[in-house]
C-alpha cells in the first residue's frame, strides 16, 4: 500500500484502513443513454484518495470485457452492467449495503 494511505489513518497497518476506507462509501451505480441509444453504466461515490480509480476501472473492463474509462472521479463502461458491477464489487470487498443500483 501507500505512505499517504497510512498518513491518512493515524498509524493504522494499511489493510485496516483500506477496509474502513471500502465500508465509508456509498457507491451509486447507474445507467446513462448516450447518442444512438447508447447504454453507459456510470459508477460514482468512490474515493479517489483511497482507491486506485484507474486501475480498478481497468479490472472492470477486463472481467466485463467492455470497453470504458475513468474520467471526472467517476467509472464509465459501456453497456448495461449496473447488476454485474455490484456483484463484482461486492467480491472486492465492498460491503453491499453500501452500493446502490439506481434503476
């Protein structure tokens, strides 16, 4: 992990404060309509000072195999994958109750 992580909580290890870091955010993950009728699955709510936003958003796109980006402190991926993106999530360690799908 990181100095700053560990600068950030006070001494914790960085697995404690990676874990309390996860179960502070409320994720909210939706769905946009683009041009053409285009699906856009928008994940926000994560924190950029404790989450590797970029390269989680590279995990999502090699297990969805979807194409996507990180831009604005969010997570774009093309298509409808609101219910996949939780599951996944939820793998990560994010609690559940923490994670809105808005529909």
């Amino acid at each position: 992990m990181n100095f700053e992580l560990e600068d950030i909580c006070g001494g914790l290890p960085a697995e404690i404060c990676e874990q309390l870091a996860t179960e502070q955010q409320v994720i909210k993950i939706r769905l946009e309509k683009r041009k053409f009728g285009k699906d856009v699955t928008i994940i926000e709510g994560l924190n950029e000072k404790d989450i590797n936003l970029k390269k989680l958003a590279s995990e999502l796109k090699t297990r969805l195999a979807t194409g996507g980006t990180y831009k604005n402190g969010r997570i774009e991926l093309q298509g409808d994958h609101r219910q996949t993106v939780k599951k996944i999530l939820i793998e990560m360690g994010f609690p559940p109750e923490n994670i809105l799908v808005i529909t």
